[in-house]
C-alpha cells in the first residue's frame, strides 16, 4: 500500500496516524518530491472509477491562481492529467493506493470501508 503525501498538510498528517494507530503497514511518497506521473495518474483515475476532478486540490494556491475553476471544464481529461502530472500541489492529497482501491482526500469513513 502506498500513501502519497505532503507531510506539512494537516489532513495528511491525519491519514498517516490513522493508518499507523490501525497498524497498516503502508510505504510513504512525498507529492511535492516525486510528483505522480501521467502514466500514474491516468492509470490511478481509471482504477479508482472517480471523476477525474477528484484528482485536483480545488483548495491549494496554485489551483486558484491558476483560475482552474474556470478552465477544468473546457479541458479534455488528457490535458488535465498532464496538467496534474507538471505540479504535485496541483494533486489531491493524501491518495491512497492499495489493491482494494484508490482514494482521494482522508475521510476516516471511507479510509475504513476501502482498507
């Protein structure tokens, strides 16, 4: 199993005790360090069965400044994935890759439904 993520963010921050209080044995890949690739992140959206959009931190600064909101909607999903594969802030964090699924974000909920 591996956790991306971005060890400043709080959220992530929270995901990585959850899986360490309920002994989930997982490897760690800062996004920021070793940004997801294209290859990765088209692979990843279509096993996780979410909506592309899922994959973007709508929350972070670069989204904003890049007025993002405005743009996703007339992108085709290729030119949004190498959109997500050129910044790793770009990214949703934290993502979870495990063999029973793929998650964006940490909801404790759905964190315990998948693993």
């Amino acid at each position: 199993m591996l956790l991306i993520w971005y060890p400043k963010c709080t959220t992530c921050q929270k995901a990585k005790k959850w899986l360490d209080d309920n002994g989930i044995e997982h490897a760690t890949r800062h996004i920021k360090e070793e940004n997801p690739s294209y290859e990765e992140l088209k692979e990843w959206y279509g096993e996780s069965g979410l909506p592309l959009k899922k994959f973007f931190n709508t929350s972070g600064l670069l989204y904003k400044s890049l007025q993002l909101k405005d743009k996703l909607p007339t992108m085709s999903e290729d030119e949004q994935l190498k959109l997500l594969a050129s910044d790793g802030m770009l990214v949703k964090r934290p993502i979870i890759i495990s063999e029973k699924g793929i998650l964006t974000g940490f909801r404790e909920k759905d964190w315990e439904k998948l693993l």
